[in-house]
C-alpha cells in the first residue's frame, strides 16, 4: 500500500491552481472549463479525466502523475474544531532541490510559517491561500535514521542559508526545485489519538515508527512516516467531509486489496484503489 493522492476543497479554485503550480512547482494535469482554465489532457486521449464535480475542480501532479485534487467550495468555511489535515508533505529529491524551493518561495514572496531538522529529514512549512498546511522536505540518508534500531525524529534548527548553498554547488535553478519529488507524508489532526493509532495499524497496516505523547508517525516498508497523527491543537469533532467546508475531502491509497473506503476515528476517508 502507498498514498497515491490527496483532494481538498478550496475556496477559489484559479488561485489555488495557479499557487500549486508556481508557488510550489506541481504540473496541472486537468481542469475544467471557464474562469481561465483549460483542460490540459482528456479521458479520449488516454489521458487525465478533467475532475467531475458540481462546482468544478482540477488535478495537479509531477511528472506527470496525478498527486493533488482540488475542488472548489466558493462558500466554504474553515472546518473550525473539526479534525482533518495539518499539513500536506511534498519529498523533494534532494537538499539541494529544497534550496531551490527556498529560492522559489522568496521569489513568489511566501512567507515560511516554520522551519526544522528533523533528524530523518530537513523541512520548510508554509499555508496555501485557503490556510492549509504544506511541507516541503528532503530526506538524510536512511542509514542516519535510527539510534539502537529506533527511528529518531527531532525538531532542531534548520540552516536555510545551507541548503541555499547545496542548490548553488548543485547548479540547480528555482524551476527545478519539484524535478523527481513525489507526495511523501501526510499529517493529519486527530480527535482520539489512541483509536487513530489503532486504525493506522490495523487497517491500513502501517507500523508506529515513533510515538510522541501527542503525535504518532507510521509508515510502511521501513520509511520514518508516511502518516501521522497529533492532537497539539485539541480537535474535539470528527470531519465531514460532505460539508460545504475547506480543508480535507479525501485521501487515495495504492492498494492490492479490493477497491473501498474506509473511514478513520477522526471522519477523515481513505480510497483504497
């Protein structure tokens, strides 16, 4: 099993496109018609199937492959007390494709809503338009991960100066900085951490690398986390993802097993496909 893509609804959909596209470096895939955007590949031609939903939407990827959904929501509010997404993490190919990434944010005029060494990798964060939580990382060598068979995950001072000069040495422009990345983690907000652990273990079959009191990272084949879970900022309703709200609808998996939906502890969807 693998995270495949994930959909969140966005208040305006142009600008959410056109954030993902030149903020963050993802190649949109498909959209709808009207307010300035064109399909860019059809089902006929083999392609991508622009996305089908009453008030439109559109997909974005790299290289090619499908990796975010958007659907707009023009009245959706925030999910408020809800629990749903924390962040969304793109795994860029090097730290020196994270310096480039750095060298785009400065360029778009984002601004960083933090920035850690994590032992396992080295992260920036920022907010979509809508308030969404991204992370950009790159991972250390694997080999550096663990202490006495342990997976180790901390949260140290970032040199960002550093990584700037890892893009310069590798001759790598801003543009490049997604070249080879791929969605790496998703990090989600839990109402009942204990039974989200439980879920993540059981019916995903992910395994607990590192168990924080108010977080957990799992993961499959050994990585240091494709999911987590935390409940730092006290989420006390599960989501709904039918509600004409923003954040989080859905998340896709790669799987062997039979195409359904299970539903997490939290109201939070995952497509098994």
């Amino acid at each position: 099993m693998q995270l495949d893509h994930v959909t969140l609804a966005v208040r305006d959909l142009a600008r959410s496109v056109r954030f993902y596209s030149e903020v963050i470096g993802l190649e949109p895939l498909a959209s709808p018609t009207g307010d300035g955007l064109e399909p860019l590949a059809s089902a006929t031609g083999g392609g991508l199937e622009p996305l089908a939903s009453a008030t439109g939407g559109a997909t974005l990827g790299i290289d090619g492959r499908p990796r975010l959904d958007l659907v707009e929501r023009p009245n959706g509010e925030p999910r408020g007390d809800r629990a749903g997404l924390f962040h969304v993490a793109w795994l860029l190919a090097s730290r020196a494709h994270l310096g480039a990434a750095l060298a785009r944010l400065a360029a778009a005029g984002s601004r960083l809503t933090g920035a850690a060494d994590h032992h396992v990798s080295e992260a920036v964060y920022l907010d979509d338009p809508d308030g969404h939580g991204i992370e950009l990382y790159a991972d250390r060598p694997e080999a550096t991960w663990r202490q006495d068979g342990r997976i180790v995950m901390t949260n140290s001072r970032l040199d960002l100066d550093d990584l700037g000069r890892a893009a310069t040495a590798a001759g790598l422009e801003a543009e490049a900085s997604t070249r080879g990345a791929t969605l790496g983690h998703l990090h989600l907000e839990a109402t009942d951490l204990a039974a989200s652990r439980r879920f993540a273990v059981e019916e995903l079959g992910l395994e607990l690398q590192a168990d924080w009191p108010h977080a957990a990272f799992l993961a499959w084949r050994g990585y240091h986390h494709h999911l987590a879970y935390n409940d730092w900022n006290n989420r006390s309703r599960p989501l709904d993802p039918d509600a004409d709200s923003l954040g989080l609808i859905h998340i896709r998996l790669k799987s062997d097993r039979p195409s359904r939906t299970l539903t997490d502890p939290n109201g939070i969807r995952f497509e098994l496909a």
